[in-house]
C-alpha cells in the first residue's frame, strides 16, 4: 500500500521539479517579453 501512495505522489512532485528546471533555464528577459508583446500586438492589435 506504501509504495501506491509514493507513486501516486512521487509522480507529481517529480513533474513540479521538472517544470521549475525548465522555467529557470528558459531564456525570457524583460526586454525579450516586451519585443514579443509587440511582435503579438502589431498582429492582432493591442489588448
């Protein structure tokens, strides 16, 4: 019964680490989201 209850936790403990790497790594300045805040507005207009 241990080990249902460490897999059923471990798995999404295990992607929350994964997804803190992830977003830690990812290269997003400020200076980056405003160029892509722009590039989204000139198509769509502004919101």
């Amino acid at each position: 019964m241990f080990w249902i209850r460490f897999r059923l936790a471990a798995v999404p403990i295990a992607g929350l680490l994964v997804s803190f790497v992830m977003v830690k790594f990812f290269p997003l300045s400020a200076a980056k989201m405003a160029d892509i805040r722009t590039e989204l507005e000139a198509r769509r207009g502004a919101v």
